[in-house]
C-alpha cells in the first residue's frame, strides 16, 4: 500500500495553531480547487491522532452541514489515543489504536486492497509511519500565511537524501501544492532522523 502524508501547512511549517485552529486555512481557497475530492477518492485507509479526531468531533456540526453526516469518510479509520474518545457518528468504521504503527499500517493496507493508505496528521504521527520506513508520500497545500507557532508539519529531520518532488501545483493565490516522493530513513549516508 503507497501511503501518503496529505495536508496543508503554512509557510512555516504548522498545520494547526498552539491551540488546533485551521481556521486559518479557509479563507486562502475554495477547497473545491485543491483537488481534495479526487485524492480521497483514491484513499483505502485512514490514520489520524488523537488531536486531528478531536478537531473533528469538535466541529461535527459543521461536517454534518458539509457532507451530510458528522463523520466524512467511508473508509476505515485507525485513530490513535492512549485515551478514551467517542465514536464519531453511529457505524463509522474507526479503530482507536495505541503505540506501534508497523501493525496498524499492515490492517490498514489489507482493509486498503489497490487503494492508498492517508495519514491525515498530525506531524510526528506521520514522522512515526516515516520512522517506520512507512510513509511513501508527502503532498502538501502550502498556505500564504505564517502562524509563528503551532502543531509543527514533520518534526523530523531529514536532510541525506532529501525528499524529492515530483510536482509542484499553483492553487490560486492561497496555495502552492508541493508533491513529494520520501527516502527510506537510513538509506543514505548522513541521513539524520530526529524528532
Ligand atoms: N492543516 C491541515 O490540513 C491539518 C491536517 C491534519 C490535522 N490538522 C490539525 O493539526 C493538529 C494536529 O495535532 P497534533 O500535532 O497534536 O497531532 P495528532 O496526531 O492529531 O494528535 C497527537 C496525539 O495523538 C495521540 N497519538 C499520537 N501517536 C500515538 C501513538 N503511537 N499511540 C497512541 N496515541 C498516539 C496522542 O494523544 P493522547 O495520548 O492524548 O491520546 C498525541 O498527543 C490538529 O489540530 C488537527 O486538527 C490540520
């Protein structure tokens, strides 16, 4: 299963205030543009943390108006929280998990079959799959705005070998859309991994 880091970010490299606001985020475009719909219809599993399903549970309202229901997805989601937290909406198909991503990742890419595995966030969520050697991807909406401080996009350090893009993508004037392909850590001299 390819498996994807799929966000947007401010310039400076936070998906989410201190305090996990995106509301940020929505005026910089119409999420219509950002080619969102089509990524997700490609998607066969999900993986989250505990902050990410918070946010949704927070603003289910809003979701429901949106799509209809209070939780969006017809895929399978792997939620990980060492704390109890509350089924989003009646028969949603979520898995609350704790500690290793190695097994999560191997039901994700059974539930999966030929479609891609989405880690939606946070940060270091996402740097665990990398630590891994799980994380193929990274497509990020990179937003016109700075925030100072925040959830950070990757608290990693990967610098040998570098991620290497693949495409880069104007969204309006709100987004820049940066597709990378990611190394395995380790696989090349002076790779540096450090949360
Ligand atoms: N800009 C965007 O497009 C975008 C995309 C995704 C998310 N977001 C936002 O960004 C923020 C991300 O928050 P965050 O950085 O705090 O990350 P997060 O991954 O959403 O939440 C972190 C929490 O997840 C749990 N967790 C992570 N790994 C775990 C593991 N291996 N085992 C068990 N529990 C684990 C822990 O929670 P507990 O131990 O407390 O249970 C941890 O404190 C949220 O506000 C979200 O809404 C923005």
């Amino acid at each position: 299963m390819k498996t994807v880091y799929y966000t947007a970010t401010s310039l400076d490299g936070f998906i989410a205030t201190e305090d996990d606001r995106i509301d940020w985020l929505f005026p910089l475009g119409d999420v219509a543009d950002t080619g969102s719909a089509d990524f997700i219809a490609q998607v066969g599993a999900l993986a989250m943390g505990a902050s990410t399903y918070a946010w949704m549970l927070a603003h289910a309202a809003t979701i429901e108006r949106d799509f209809g229901s209070p939780w969006p997805y017809t895929q399978p989601t792997w939620v990980f929280t060492h704390r109890p937290l509350p089924l989003a909406a009646p028969g949603a198909r979520i898995h609350f998990v704790q500690g290793d991503v190695r097994p999560v990742h191997a039901a994700m890419a059974q539930a999966a079959g030929q479609r891609q595995g989405w880690v939606v966030g946070g940060g270091d969520l996402a740097g665990q799959f990398f630590d891994a050697g799980l994380l193929d991807e990274a497509i990020l909406q990179v937003g016109s705005v700075t925030l100072g401080r925040g959830k950070p996009l990757f608290p990693r350090r990967c610098t040998q070998p570098a991620w290497r893009l693949l495409a880069v993508r104007r969204i309006g004037e709100g987004f820049a859309e940066l597709h990378y392909t990611l190394p395995r850590p380790g696989s090349g001299a002076g790779t540096a991994s450090d949360a």
